[in-house]
C-alpha cells in the first residue's frame, strides 16, 4: 500500500468540546474518512480543520486547496 503525506492544520476555536463518547467516535471517523477522501482525490497535500462551536452547534470545516471537482457532472449522476 503506497503511503502518502498530508500535511494537517487544526484551528481550534474552541478549548472544549462537550461530547459523548459516541459523539467523539462520530466526529473522528468523520474527519478521518474526510481526510482520507483529501488524500485519495485532491491532488494536494495540504488540509486545515477548522473547530468552531458556538449557540450549541458545533461546526467543523475540513478543507483544502485541491483539483476540486465538476459540480455539473457530479449532479447529473445523482
């Protein structure tokens, strides 16, 4: 299996995050199937995760700055 790099920026706008134990595991599998996907289909190997909570929501942004993708075709296919 190739290994590949991915360099990780983690902004964290908050110090607590006040979740349960199934909520953490949700939030990890998610960021980490999100980096996979950057990984595998970007063409960069550069991402930033951003955490922000505020009024009780939780917003967690995983970008970067790779090939994208065609919104159009991508639309036809659903």
């Amino acid at each position: 299996q190739m290994q590949r790099e991915l360099t990780v920026t983690l902004d964290l706008e908050t110090e607590v995050l006040p979740l349960s134990e199934e909520q953490s595991v949700l939030l990890f599998q998610s960021v980490r199937e999100l980096l996979m996907n950057i990984v595998k289909h970007a063409g960069t190997t550069e991402a930033r995760i951003v955490v922000a909570q505020s009024d009780g929501t939780l917003r967690l942004t995983v970008s970067d700055q790779g090939a994208g993708c065609d919104v159009m075709t991508a639309e036809t296919r659903l």
